[in-house]
C-alpha cells in the first residue's frame, strides 16, 4: 500500500445563487473578473490599482491525471474513485465545457486552480472521449489545456497555472512525483515552468504559477529547506520564481508552498508536516519584488505529524480533525496563517490555502473540523481554493467531495442542493469578503542567504560583480539595511523612502578604505563615497570581501552612527523586518537609516567578519 499524505486539493466556493438551466452559458465575455498584473502589498494581493483582490478559487482537476498509475487509463476503474478525466479537465465527457463554466460562476468562484503534469506539456497522444466536447477529441492534452485557460478566462475567471505532477496520474503519494525534480530534471522543470509561464503571457486572465504540488518525502529522500542540496525546495522555489517573473511572464504572482512532508512515518522516527513554518527563519526573495504568495493544504485526516494513512504509515499522532477548536487554530496559524498574519516581517506575505475539501458523506468529526476550518478562513481573511469542484455521482452515490457532481447524461448534483450539509459553510465563506478596496502601502522587507551560494536579487548590478566571493545584493527597489556577523545573512527594504536607486546608473563594489570619519577605530572600514547606499556585500566564508554601493536619488549624506554585532545583535527593538539570518548576531540600521558601509578586522582571532555597520540618516 503506497503512503497516502495529500488526496484532496482545494476549491472555492461562491455566492451561491439559483443554478443556472443545464445548457446555458454565457453569451461574451465577462468584462469584469480578476486580471492582472497582481502583485502584493504586504499580507494582501492587489491588482495594478492597489485594490485588494482575494481568490476565492476552486482545483479543477483532470489534466494531471486521474489514472491510478496501473491498468488502462482510458478505463474507468483505473481512475481515481472511477472518475476518468481522460488526460483533460474533468467532467468533459459529461458536460458542455461552457455549462461547466457557468456553474463554477453560480458558485460564486472568482479564479480556478488549474492542475497540469509535465508530461502533458509533451503528451503527443491524442485526446479521446470526451463525448460533450467532441470538438476537443484529437488534440493533444496542452491544446484542451489552451481551450479551458481561454474558456475560463473569457467568462471572467481568473487562472492559477498549478504544476501538480510530472507524470499525468492522480498524486498524492509515493508515487515518483514527490518533488519537482523526480523524474525529471531541475532544469527541465524551469524550462517547463518557463514554457507553460510564456505561452500564456498575453492574457491577463491568467494570473498565478503555483509552482509544484505538495513536495514530499519519496521512498529514500526528504526534500528540504535551505540546506542547499538537490532536494533544496527553497532554492528551486526562488530559481524558479525568478525565470518566470525575470523574463517568461512578469505579471504573474508566484505561488509558494512549503514542504508537505518529511521523516518516516512511523511512531519510532522523526516525522512532521513542515508546511510554512520555516519561513520565519528563511524566506524566498525573488528579484521582482511583490510577487510571492504562499500556499498549504488542509485536510481534516491528515495532521501535523499524521500522513492521513489508515494502517501502512499511519502513526498515532493526531489528525487535526482530533484536535479541539483552540488546537486546530494554533496549529493552523503555526503552520501557515501566522505569514499573513504577522506584519511588517521579511516573511509577511498573502497565504492562499490552496486545498481543502471535504465529502457530502463526511462523518461528525470531519464535519465539526470543516465548520471549523471555514472559521480560521474567515477569521483570518485568507484566500482560498477548495478541492475539486467537480466530481461524478450516479444516483448520488459516488465520490461526494465535488462541489458540483454530474452523472453520465450530465444531471447536476451541485453543493447548493438543500440536501447537502456543507451549503451553510459554503455560503458564509463566499460572503466574507474581508478587506475591501484600497489596500494602504506597507514597508517592505526582504532577507538574503548566501550561506550556499549567491544571493544577488539585483537585476542591475552585475552578476559576478566580485569574483570568487559569495555575493548577497538586495532587489533593484530595495537598500540593504542589516547585516549578520557570520551566517552570511542579509536585510532589505524600501521603508521610510522606497527605492533609493538613480535610474540611469550603475553600482560600484568597494574593497579599500576610503571614509569621512572614523566611525571604528582600529577596525578596517569599507565605506560609501556620500550620496550613495548599500545594496549588498560579499564575503569569502564570513570574511568580509567587499560592499556594493548605488548612487541615490536623494541627497544621501545623514549624520551616522556605528552598530556592533560582534558580541551580540544590535537591533531595534520591534523586531521590524523580523529573523533573517537565525541563530547569529546581526546589525541593523532604523528603518529611517540606510547602510553606508561595513567595519572588520583581522586583529585578536576576529577573523574579518563584518563585525560593525555604519548607518546613515536617510534625510
């Protein structure tokens, strides 16, 4: 038996309304809807006005495979719960692709998770029945990928490209689709991601890549975060996020989620469900700032250290559906919600549950955790992606988590029916809009991590601009504002001024002394010429190489002060910024500062570690 962790994604829900008749459908396009560019502003997603935008999404699943992973994959009972996607959204083969559209939009959805595997990107065998489609019959699986994009952006939904597997099967579990690079190369995987991000770059309908389902455990390996190794998700995440919104589609949001599963599940091993935690301490900067949202699941069988197994890897850990209303709120925003939640950090970002669900035949328990979950949604003003929208029933038997079931001649069984008890919950998570309209500017903060490799978010300064040394350098909009004495960590933002950086000028690198005053005695001083600001500093291991400076568009020249990180932090005392370089002292200049140079020396075993940063009022 394989080791289930995930097997349900997410979907939204919507103003729930009467349905529509079974063959109509929207005449045009809908004028409104959600388009892009988006990009964020601290916890919220916003569009190119800086009006809050919250996905109310749903997974339309089908073109990452329903097939089980043996048998036929044309034959019903080799799919998942017998529902045969035949390599293309579900429910094709039982309803007009219009129809199905009009009832996402009576549900109230505003954007659609929409699952794909790499190999359908390549997958030549052609499309075969879907019979309320014929049209679609003989393409290949990306051309009715291309039909459903348009389809669903034309009626005004808002798409989220999801890289849900390699292979086209039903995921999740130890299954050869466990990270981005199983069964494929990293590389192939950012040349996929490039590919899918480029192809749909002229419609603006198309508005997120969530950059790969649940990462996980497989049989031998964890995958992990920041180790810096070729099971790093960090690193792929960040490599990733920035061949997308550096070049193959700029306006997209990239979705993030963090580390599904590691450790052996058994109750004799280290095991756990990660999830966004380990953002606190090391977070992704990519170098188009305002693009990350995170992501997670939630499911009421699985838990924090529960697979969601029944027998083989099961443990006897809690399900959070064990927990009580208080447990569940704790875990949750321990695993996730404290992203949104928690201001003014270089982790603060919107988190997007892009999968929850559950079935009409739930039993109490996962029912109490549902009414529960919709709660914490609320609560929290989260945005949202229920799992699946659509599901097959005959007779109302069958799979019961669709929001919208169909039977062979496309008879609806839809979530709104008064039968269906998950219609309450349902209703009230639509209606909950949250924060409305203007979204006001927040202070951004960015950290750096070249403890591995270079950490250069610029795409001004030169990509090898001190040879041989770990380069760490802040995004074009942003000035370095802390450093760490070892750990090889890094602070940026835009607070109190926005970008400093002239247009029209390039970065110098520092590496001799060359000051105003002696703002460290005795200490070897790399310095700004005045009128300029820090964007970043390289190091050889800890040892302080050199500093980057960019002219500024102010008249930079502030009275300074000079900050020790050689005994302990040197910090202010709001925690502004947050954590970014875990477990090492760190220097950082007030948020009305900037960083004019950097003091070290190689006297008494200091080693040249930056030891002192020279901070500059801004005005």
């Amino acid at each position: 038996m394989q080791l289930r962790i995930f097997a349900v994604v997410a979907c939204l829900f919507g103003a729930l309304l009467t349905p529509l008749l079974r063959d109509s459908a929207p005449a045009v396009a809908d004028p409104g809807g959600i388009h892009g560019p988006l990009s964020t502003s601290g916890r919220y997603i916003v569009d190119a006005n800086g009006n809050r935008v919250k996905l109310k999404s749903g997974n339309w699943h089908g073109s990452s495979g329903t097939w089980n992973g043996s048998g036929d994959d044309e034959t019903d009972a080799a799919n998942f719960a017998q529902e045969n996607g035949h390599r293309a959204p579900l429910g094709l083969d039982r309803v007009r692709m219009d129809v199905l559209i009009a009832d996402f939009k009576v549900l109230g959805l505003n954007s659609i998770r929409l699952p794909f595997s790499n190999e359908m990107i390549t997958d030549a065998r052609p499309v075969q029945g879907l019979t309320a489609n014929p049209q679609l019959n003989g393409l290949r699986p990306l051309e009715v990928f291309d039909r459903a994009v348009t389809a669903l952006t034309d009626a005004g939904l808002a798409v989220i490209l999801n890289n849900h597997t390699t292979s086209t099967r039903w995921c999740c579990a130890v299954d050869g689709n466990e990270r981005w690079n199983s069964g494929q190369s990293w590389d192939e995987w950012i040349d996929d991601w490039t590919f899918m991000a480029a192809r749909y770059r002229g419609n603006t309908g198309v508005v997120g890549a969530d950059l790969r389902n649940e990462v996980r455990r497989d049989t031998w390996d964890d995958p992990n975060w920041g180790l810096g190794d070729n099971h790093d998700w960090y690193d792929a995440a960040q490599e990733a996020g920035d061949a997308i919104v550096g070049g193959a589609n700029p306006d997209l949001l990239v979705m993030i989620e963090g580390l599904n599963w590691i450790g052996i599940p058994t109750d004799l091993t280290p095991h756990e469900r990660p999830m966004l935690e380990p953002l606190n301490r090391l977070s992704v900067t990519l170098k188009q700032s305002h693009k990350v949202v995170y992501a997670a699941h939630f499911y009421g069988y699985i838990g924090r250290h529960h697979t969601g197994a029944t027998g083989w890897g099961e443990t006897t850990d809690p399900r959070f559906r064990d927990l009580s209303r208080a447990e569940l709120f704790q875990a949750m925003n321990e695993l996730a919600g404290y992203v949104a939640t928690t201001p003014d950090r270089h982790f603060t970002a919107p988190v997007w549950i892009s999968e929850f669900g559950i079935g009409k035949d739930a039993e109490p328990l996962d029912r109490a955790w549902f009414g529960a979950m919709v709660d914490f949604l609320v609560e929290k003003d989260l945005d949202f992606a229920y799992w699946p929208i659509v599901g097959f029933h005959q007779n109302d038997a069958g799979n019961q988590w669709g929001l919208l079931r169909y039977d062979t001649a496309g008879g609806l069984r839809s979530v709104t029916d008064a039968d269906d008890w998950r219609a309450a919950h349902v209703r009230r998570l639509l209606a909950a809009d949250g924060k409305t309209g203007p979204v006001a500017p927040v202070r951004t903060w960015s950290m750096l991590n070249g403890i591995h490799e270079d950490d250069n978010r610029s795409v001004r300064a030169a990509a090898d601009w001190d040879s041989g040394a770990h380069k760490l350098v802040c995004p074009d909009d942003q000035r370095l504002i802390g450093i760490s004495s070892r750990g090889q960590g890094g602070l940026c933002t835009d607070a109190t001024e926005g970008a400093l950086w002239q247009p029209g000028t390039t970065a110098v690198k520092v590496d001799s002394e060359r000051v105003s005053t002696d703002w460290a005695g005795g200490f070897t001083k790399y310095q700004c010429r005045d009128g300029q600001f820090m964007i970043g500093y390289s190091l050889r291991g800890d040892k302080v190489s050199a500093i980057l400076c960019a002219p500024a568009r102010l008249p930079l020249a502030g009275a300074g002060r000079t900050l020790w990180d050689d005994r302990g932090d040197s910090r202010p005392a709001s925690g502004e910024g947050g954590d970014y370089a875990h477990g090492y002292y760190k220097a950082q200049c007030a948020a009305t500062e900037y960083a004019a140079g950097i003091a070290f020396s190689w006297a008494n075993a200091r080693g040249a570690h930056p030891d002192a940063l020279y901070c500059r009022a801004l005005r």
